[in-house]
C-alpha cells in the first residue's frame, strides 16, 4: 500500500514542478509585455528606477561596496540584470543597507 502512496507523491511532484515552469513562463510574458509598454514594474508596483533611486542614496552614502553584494546576491553585475521577480525583495533590503 505504501507503494501507491509513494507513486502518487512522485507523480504530484512532477506536476508540482510543471505548473512552476508555466508560472515562470507567464510571469516572463508578463515582464516583456511591461517592459514593451515602458513601464517594468512587478512585485507591489515596485520599478527599476525605485530601486535605483535608493542604490544611488546609499552609494553617496559610501555603501558601493553592500550594493555590490545585494546585486550580486541575486546573480546580476548591474541592477538591470536583476529579474524583475526580485524587485520588491532588492528595494527593502537596498533600504536597509
């Protein structure tokens, strides 16, 4: 019996991850569809140049250094790197900096 209980469990996991392959494709759509119309926004309508603008405070504030390790921390060199899934997670911890 514990057998159908662990076949079904592998099999709900593969749908699992099939349904977070096409929410990560529809948010990608999303994102081209935004960044078409100019706007690049996602995540609580928090934009790029939102957290830029908070970036470019702390840099004069002498951080350059933590703001390196933010953006690296999410796999980009520059800020337009970042996927704008992370949006609101960069602009609360760029704040904290």
């Amino acid at each position: 019996m514990s057998d159908i209980y662990l076949t079904l469990a592998d099999g709900l996991e593969k749908l699992a991850i099939g349904y977070r392959a096409l929410a990560s494709e529809n948010i990608n759509e999303i994102v081209k569809y935004k960044h078409i119309a100019g706007e690049l926004k996602l995540n609580n309508n928090i934009s790029v140049q939102d957290i830029s603008a908070v970036l470019a405070e702390k840099s004069n504030e002498g951080k350059s250094d933590k703001i390196k390790a933010l953006l690296m921390k999410y796999n980009a060199e520059k800020l337009v790197k970042v996927r704008p899934v992370d949006y609101a997670v960069i602009f609360e911890e760029a704040k904290k900096l």
